[in-house]
C-alpha cells in the first residue's frame, strides 16, 4: 500500500468464526453471487420444461414398470 502512496501502512490479522446456513443453503447463496446463477438457472428451465410433460393435476408423475415375486416354502 505505500507503494500505491499511503502512508502510516498497518496490517492486523485477525480470525474471526462466521455461523453459515445448513451447506445445503450456503451452495445456492454461493451459487446466487456469481455467474454461475445465469447456467444454473437456464439448467433448472430446461430440466424444469421437459418435466412438464409428465405433469398431472399439479404433479410430477412418472409410470413405471414393477415386478413382484412372491414364494412360500
């Protein structure tokens, strides 16, 4: 900084605890305060889109196929 013409330059180094959201909520603040948002978002459209094909009365429902094998001994 004296270089850049301050003068009376001092430095201190201090720690201090921070108390962040569960990760869960700390990922997409992250991901919110950078550009990453603009992909995640466009990610979240896309998907978001597609899956309102399999929409019924306001859900999300998907057919599937399930075999069941029952046996007495």
């Amino acid at each position: 900084m004296s270089e850049a013409g301050f003068n009376k330059v001092s430095i201190a180094k201090d720690e201090k605890v921070f108390k962040l959201p569960t990760p869960k909520d700390f990922l997409w603040q992250y991901i919110n305060s950078t550009p990453l948002v603009a992909m995640v978002s466009n990610i979240e459209n896309e998907i978001v889109n597609k899956w309102s094909n399999f929409m019924e009365n306001g859900n999300l429902v998907d057919q599937l196929n399930i075999i069941t094998a029952m046996a007495i001994k």
